[in-house]
C-alpha cells in the first residue's frame, strides 16, 4: 500500500498573481479563485503569531449567495480573498463555516454584488467508475483557469489528510491535479460530483487524484444548515469481524455468517453505557451485519460505519444485539468522540500553553509531535495510545513541560524536559486548566511531581517572581499563557 | 525485520578485520614470564530464535584470550561464551587443544570462569595475580596473541575510570577508559590488560575509530573471583533505587538541606529490593553510605580514582549479603538506615532484561503462540528495535519497574501459525494476554494451568487490546495438536 504520508494537498503557495479571464467556458460563470494570507502557529514558540503564507486555491458558488472551497484552502486564514473570471476586482471574503473533519469550508463574500451573474452549481451523485470527469481550478504551470480530464478509477474510505486522522468516503480520479486545484469542482453531465482535494506527491504515484464526493459535500452542507457545525458521529466503538467457527459457537451465534463482535467501548462516546465489549452486533437500523462488518446499503455492500457516516449529532441509531446469547434491541443517540481528536491536525486557534519560570508547558497534540519531533518513550506513549488505552480518563490533557527557556531559576532542570506533569503542590493535573490555576496560587513552592519516577521540580515563588521581568525580555515573550479552548467540552 | 543482533554484540568492534597485523613501534614482545599465562579460548555459540523459539539460531564463533588463575580455571568475558555449544582452549605456545566447560558466569560483570576438561592442559602454565591498582595516567599494557603464537603487547594509557556501562544495557560498573592505537588480531574478541605482570583489566571494547578501550576494571575482576568462590554464586549486589541530583538549590531548600548535606534525590525504590526492606523511600535524601558522604551528584571520594558513582560502593565495593549502613535525610530529620545488599535475579525481572544460555519459554494452544515478554524477543526487530518492536511492549520494558513492581510475567500472544482453527485470527500478533478461561495470569506456568481447564468446551483467551476475546474449540485443539507439530517442524508444543 502508498504510505499515507504521501499524501498532499493541492493547495497552491504563490508570491502573487492575477487573474486572466479565459473565454469559452462555461463554468467561469462559478468558478472563483481563492487568495489566502495564513499564519502557522508555531508551537515551538507558541505566544508568537507564527509565520505568514500567501496560497491559491479554487472554490465555486453554490446556492444561497456562497463559495464552497476545502478547508485547508482557507484554514488558519488571516485574510481571504476571492476573484471570479469575468471580473478583474478582488473581494474579500471570511470563513462562514468550517468543516476540518471533512475538509470543506463555506465562504461569504462581504461584498453581495460580487454574486451578480454568477451561477450556482448543484451536486449530482456519485459517478460510475470509469466515466469521464472535467477538473476545474487554478493548479501550478500558469495563471488562468484550468481544466483537465479524467475518469472514475476506484471509490474507497481514505483518511482525509488535511485532519490527519478521518477517513470517510473519496474518489479517485486519474485526471492531473496539481497544487492549487484545491476546492475546485470536478464535474460531470454539468453537475458537481465532487471537490478535488488531495492526491499522492509525484515520485510516490502518478495520476493519483482524490476528490470529496457529493454524500460528503451533502453532509456537510446539511449539517451547517441549523448555523452549526457539529462534525461528525461516532459509534465510538471498535468491533472485531466473527469468522472464526469456534468463536462463533462460544459466543452462541448461528452458522448465518452475520454479526460483528465489540471490541471496546470508548468512555468519551455515545456507546458508553449501552453496549459493552462481548456484546455481538446483529442489525443496524434494521440492515444485517455480515461476520466480516460490511452492509448491504442502497445496493451496495458498505462498512457498517458507513450507516453513521450519513447521520448527524443527534440522530439515533438502532441496533439488535445478542449480549450472553440474548437478543436485545438498544438505541442510542449519536454524538462526536473528542478524545481521538488529539491526534488530529488542528488550525484556526493559537497553540495552548502556560509559560510558569521560564518553562513552558503545553498539552499533547499531534501539531505539538509534529513540531518536536519527541524520541522520549513515555511521550509517545502517551500520545499513541491515547485513545485506545483511554489515557484521557486521568490527562483529559496531557501536560508537557515542553520547553525551558534557560535562566537561574531553571538552570538545574534541563534533564525534565518532555516530562508529563502529574501534580502540582499534591494536586492532580489533568488540563491545562489546572495547570495554570494551580500556579495562579500563592505558594512559597511549587512543586511539581511528573508522570513516573523522576523528580520532582521545585520552583521558589519568589525566584520565579524574581525572574519573570527578565524572561520575558530576554526571550521576547509575547503572553504568558493562552488556556482557551481544548478539546474536551 | 527478522534480523537477529546478538544480545552482546559489542559496537564498534573490530569492525574491520585484517588478517595478522604488522607490529607498530607501541608493540614489543611480551616478557617471557607472561607467555605462559594466556590461552586462546575458540568458543561455538548459538543463540536461541526468539520468533521461533523452539529453534535455534546458526551457529557462529568467537576467538579470544583467557587468562589462568589461581586454581587452575581460565578466566575469559562472559560474551566470549554466551550461549555456547563448544568451548575450546587452545595453548598459545605448542597450538594443542583442549575442550572447556563454563564454571560460573556473570553476564552483568561480562566475566566466566572456564574449567578445561583435561586436567594435564594447562600444566606448566603460571597463573596471573590480579592487581586492584591501577588509576587515571597509569600505563599498562593490552596483550594479543599472533598467529603463530607469539605474544605481543601494546601499550595503553589510562584515561578514566568511571561507572560505565558493561554489555547489558543495565549493568553498570567500574570501568577504565584506556587509549591504545590497538591491531586486530584473530582472537582479539577478549584481551588481557595487565599492569606488572598482573592482571589490571579486561578488554570489552574497542573502537578502532577513536583508538579507545572500555575494560573491566580489576576491582570488578576482583570480586567476582572472591564471589565465585560462594556457593551458590549471588552475583553482584544493586541496592534497588534510582537516584538524581540535588543541584538545585530551590530544591534543596525545599528539603530542607544544609550545603554541608550532599546527598541524592531518591527517585525511585524497587519494589522488594534492599533499599526498600531497609525503609528507603522515594523522596529520600541519601546523604552517606557507610560513613562515606554522597556528594550532590551522587558521586564520592574515591581514595583511589577520585570522583566515582555511588553506584561503586553498593555494587563492587560491597558483596551480597554485606550490611551497610545508609543515612537519609527525610523532612529534615536524619536516619540512619540498615541495608542489606543482594542481586535481583534476572528470574525476577516482569521482563528479562537478558535471556542468555537458555531457551525461551512458550507454549503454543491450537497455533497461537504465547511466551513470556523478555527484552531479548523485543531485540529480534533488530538495531532499531526500540522503534521497530510494538510499541507498547517496548514502553512495558521501559517502565517496566513503576508498571510492574510485583514482578508478574508478560504473557504475549507473539503469532499465529495458521490453521483451521485459527481462521479469521491470521491478523493477530504481540498482544498482551490478561485471562485463559476466566483466570487471571501471572506467568506462563499459570497459562499451562488455566488452558487445562476450558469453560464449556472452549479456550477463552483475554487480551489488553483489541480484539480483547477470542476462543478455540478446545477438543479440536487437542485432536489437531500432532498435525500442527508436524505441519510446522515443531520438536514441542511447549517449553516452560
């Protein structure tokens, strides 16, 4: 299989360019071309803002006077601007909503008559593999409007890059994408069957493309109908595929070649409470579950996640079970599973730190690995297994003294770097939260014991009140902590 | 990723090997007296395939020299004969041979006593004394044997002497750094270092790169030779407990330490260890050892080398079964504390640190196999096996003394062979196993307990992960044993 790091989205980095206005085409009547000055966090220094980008990208109106791009077209966006191809102004334009689970953004343009003779495209449905596909967008090798084509090669789940972690429903198509492609409609029969989003570098594969297919684009569509963005649901579960005969017989199922058995149950979701592992899944929403997972749904044999991949925040979902060879019927009420999110790619919000005598603590994340690249063992650990070994009971977050910026008060304490804060002063850590009320006390010390056996740090108040004025100048520190916002609700 | 890396494979060493060497000016025949002192020691080693581990590895040998001691016994590096099959000496002066058995052998101290099988071998050799003294700036010299027999010495500096770390990654003792522009030579693996016609060291590395020696120091030699004479052999003494350094002066302050106090951070107390029986606990400070004072970074006042580890006195200085008297400063008041000193043996370990010279144990049910977790399984990933192994496994022997103080056995399910009772299980590799039909498992021997009694004709078998259950039919398991030991070569089903 093609390593998944491979994959790169087609999102265009430029100095600057204008648009030229090709002639003949129908769809620059929806095209627009999207501008993006982003700044990147930067966790390893996290007060500062972090360094600036200027990206191009696609996008095309939709109903309701709106742009329909990918999220990571306009994600960590400080301005956002938008050109269309009859028209040599620039508009800008703000993120309206923003789905980075499933890598699609809806754009407003302040400016209304920006939407004069513009005409909105419609979604189709999912094309049938092999037929022809047109791939519009602004992609590298020049400044106009580009097309190219392609046809259907294969339909298939596919982590979504841009979040690192998701995987839903996507299209490949063998038309050439390039960066800058991005948020642009492929289409079909005059309809839009999907937004071109992600693909394999060249020296990985040729003529890889994927595009976001229109069950996805619908969904999200829909989702942001009520003003919100809920994100996906999730069963919150794992369940293990019932082949083997003599499992089968244990567990007291007929020879029907139907059920799944769960695995474990997620704390943080919906599940939890109402199934268990050992439970055999026999239906959902009134569809058998084959013994190897799969549906049969709309004619088509499907993942059975795919069932709650079309539901909303909410929603209920049926299912008959045999707990202790016993039918049951149980429903439960759909809801997101934050804890997985630690390990997704996060945007749009600044780094989470506290800053506390020159040491720097910041909770785990995948931007925090990807910016420290750690060796420490129990930090991976920790990040790895998160989820599965449900870490997030006792470190909601994970709190990491990440970083020391050398001074008196610190200078004995370099060997405790990527060490997990487990308690200040006796009291448990579990947030960030803690962390900096806990330091917000007035204590002679502060002693903070970590994860394991190492020692403990010990910070005099008057030392660190001491240093604070000098660290913060020597090391040019913009704030001293940032708290808001995390994943857990 | 099956690559096997010998668990003591010394770095570096001798990595590229001309044939006889050319003398360099440093070199110069050996005095006759030493001549008949030495022996090459040929040994045929085997190591035992931890992913088949009812196999054996190829074969493969190590040349290298013993020395004779008093007793007549030759003393070598325990990695010369790890995992041996055949052990041969052979006279450097006349080339006859003669077969050896391992008497004792210590893989933490690298060091083993051979005994030649014919007693008439080693007649009209001259044993070497050992000499405790030797330090920083000392000359002493490495010794090598030429093809054709004859001695040669090549001079080395002593530049350190430190704790250092010996073949197992663990194991750290006394150690003299030494440089020395040295040859390879055929039995090069274990070389004498002696020091006036005594013996001051020996050889456990070298890097050709650096031209420098890491040796055995001889006061480990010492009294390793003193324990061997013990019966049964105790090995050398841990105190049981990690340590860090009190620096920092708002720590100190904290508890409540005078600049006079010295001392460490006790940071961690094996759980069953001496300095646990004496009531050491974490967060201790460790000021003294028998009346000696620990310094802020755990060293103290060597009357010899100057600067050494703690790590000395409890290790080499002292012998298993020896006492020694600890002062602790805890919230500010001292005691004194009474510690008896002895080995934690490798049994003892959740995870074996070392499985050396003897096989794995496992056991297979219906073609899953199960063994006990050891470092040397984790190894078979090879030189990156930290980052290569599952992960989980390798964070389990890392930590293994905070997550298993009690000392428990892992119990992995390593593989699958596949058959027909395994359909569906193919996937399933390195999970850690909890029950075997409803019972819980401290080591594999309960693991043969539990699977003798199924719960309703079934093996129930409980994971930590994913999938967390699954069952055998446990009357076809017994009737498809003979086909799966015959489908898969496998002298036996179960080795505990």
């Amino acid at each position: 299989m093609i390593p998944r790091v491979a994959l790169v989205t087609f999102f265009f980095l430029v100095a600057n360019a204008i648009a030229q206005i090709p002639k003949g085409v129908e769809i620059r009547k929806s095209l627009v071309r999207i501008t993006t000055t982003s700044q990147e966090p930067d966790y390893k220094v996290p007060w500062n803002p972090g360094s600036m980008s200027v990206g191009v990208g696609a996008g095309f109106v939709i109903d309701g006077d709106r742009i329909l791009t990918n999220a990571h077209v306009v994600s960590n966006a400080s301005f956002i601007v938008v050109e269309k191809e009859d028209d040599p102004q620039h508009y800008p334009a703000t993120v309206q909503f923003i789905g980075h689970d499933c890598d699609l953004a809806v754009l407003r343009v302040l400016d209304k008559s920006f939407f004069q003779n513009t005409r909105p495209l419609t979604t189709g449905g999912i094309p049938a593999i092999e037929s022809p596909v047109s791939v519009y967008g602004y992609p590298i090798g020049g400044e106009r409007l580009s097309v190219t084509r392609g046809i259907i090669s294969r339909i298939d789940f596919q982590v979504y890059s841009h979040s690192g972690i998701d995987s839903h429903l996507a299209v490949q198509i063998d038309a050439a994408i390039n960066p800058g492609n991005s948020g642009g409609p492929v289409m079909q029969d005059g309809k839009v069957v999907g937004v071109a989003f992600q693909g394999y570098s060249g020296d990985v594969a040729q003529n890889v493309g994927y595009m976001i297919p229109t069950p996805v684009i619908r969904r999200f569509l829909k989702d942001i109908s009520n003003g919100r963005y809920d994100g996906y649901v999730d069963l919150s579960l794992t369940y293990f595929k019932l082949v083997n005969p003599a499992e089968r017989r244990a567990l007291g199922l007929p020879d029907n070649e139907q059920g799944v058995m769960v695995s474990s149950v997620s704390t943080a979701g919906c599940s939890y409470g109402v199934l268990q592992q050992g439970d055999v899944l026999l239906t959902i929403d009134n569809l058998p579950i084959a013994s190897d997972g799969f549906v049969q749904l709309d004619g088509e044999r499907v993942e059975m996640p795919e069932i709650v991949e079309r539901k909303f925040k909410g929603d209920k979902v049926k299912l008959d079970i045999l707990r202790d060879k016993k039918k049951q019927t149980v429903e439960l009420q759909l809801t997101g599973n934050w804890p997985y999110l630690m390990q997704a790619n996060h945007y749009d919000s600044p780094p989470r730190f506290v800053l506390f005598g020159g040491l720097v603590f910041q909770p785990l994340s995948k931007n925090f690995m990807d910016a420290y690249q750690v060796e420490d063992m129990r930090l991976r650990y920790h990040y790895n297994f998160f989820v599965t070994d449900e870490i997030y009971r006792t470190h909601p977050e994970v709190i990491v003294l990440s970083n020391i910026l050398p001074d008196p008060v610190n200078a004995y304490l370099a060997d405790l770097r990527f060490q997990i804060v487990d308690d200040i002063n006796n009291k448990k850590i579990g947030t960030l939260e803690d962390m900096a009320n806990a330091f917000a006390q007035k204590c002679d010390y502060y002693v903070i014991h970590f994860v394991g056996s190492a020692r403990p740090a010990v910070l005099e108040r008057s030392a660190v009140e001491r240093a604070r004025d000098r660290i913060i100048g020597n090391y040019n520190v913009q704030k001293e902590q940032f708290v808001e916002g995390g994943l857990l609700k | 990723m099956r690559k096997f890396l010998t668990l003591l494979l010394a770095i570096g060493f001798f990595q590229t090997g001309h044939g006889a060497a050319e003398p360099t000016p440093e070199e110069a025949p050996a005095p006759p007296e030493q001549k008949g002192s030495v022996v090459r020691v040929n040994s045929t080693n085997q190591a035992y395939d931890f992913f088949r581990p009812w196999n054996k590895e190829a074969p493969f040998s190590r040349r290298g020299m013993g020395v004779l001691i008093d007793g007549g016994n030759i003393l070598v590096t325990a990695e010369l004969v790890a995992n041996n099959d055949y052990i041969e000496l052979e006279r450097a002066d006349s080339g006859e041979k003669a077969t050896a058995t391992v008497q004792v052998i210590d893989y933490e101290a690298n060091l083993a006593i051979l005994h030649s099988t014919d007693p008439k071998f080693l007649e009209g050799m001259q044993p070497l004394q050992i000499t405790t003294d030797v330090k920083a700036g000392d000359e002493v010299e490495v010794l090598q044997l030429e093809s054709n027999g004859t001695p040669v010495s090549t001079k080395a500096l002593v530049t350190t002497v430190e704790v250092g770390r010996y073949a197992l990654e663990d194991s750290g003792y006394l150690m003299f750094r030494m440089s020395c522009p040295l040859q390879f030579r055929e039995n090069s693996f274990t070389l004498p270092i002696v020091k006036g016609k005594k013996l001051a060291a020996f050889l456990m590395r070298y890097d050709s790169r650096s031209q420098t020696i890491d040796a055995i120091a001889g006061p480990v030699i010492q009294h390793f030779l003193v324990e061997s004479q013990h019966q049964p052999y105790r090995g050398f003494p841990r105190a049981g407990m990690g340590f860090s350094p009190t620096r920092d002066p708002q720590l100190r302050r904290y508890l409540k330490l005078q600049d006079t106090d010295g001392g460490v951070y006790i940071n961690q107390v094996d759980q069953g260890g001496p300095a646990a029986k004496a009531g050491i606990q974490e967060g201790d400070v460790l000021v003294a050892i028998a009346h000696t004072q620990v310094d802020p970074d755990g060293n103290y006042l060597h009357p010899v080398y100057g600067k050494l580890s703690i790590t000395h006195l409890t290790t080499t200085e002292a012998y298993s079964g020896q006492s020694l008297m600890m002062t602790v400063i805890r919230n500010g008041d001292r005691r004194q504390l009474r510690i008896e000193l002895f080995r934690k043996p490798v049994e003892g370990y959740a995870i074996e640190p070392y499985t050396i010279g003897k096989p794995p144990r496992y056991y297979i049910l219906g073609g899953l196999v199960f063994q006990e977790l050891t470092r040397q399984y984790l190894r078979e990933w090879g030189a990156n096996w930290l980052k290569d192994a599952p992960q989980r496994l390798v964070y389990y022997d890392r930590f293994q003394s905070d997550l298993f103080p009690d000392g428990r056995k892992i119990i992995i399910l390593t593989q699958i062979l596949p058959t027909e009772d395994t359909v569906g299980y193919e996937q399933l590799n390195n999970l850690v196993v909890t029950k075997l039909n409803g019972r819980k498992l401290q080591n594999l021997e309960e693991f043969a307990e539990a699977a003798k009694n199924p719960m309703g004709g079934f093996h129930k078998i409980e994971f930590e992960e994913d999938p967390r259950e699954i069952y055998l039919d446990a009357q076809q398991v017994q009737e498809d044993a003979a086909q799966l030991q015959k489908t898969y070569s496998i002298p036996e089903l179960r080795h505990l």
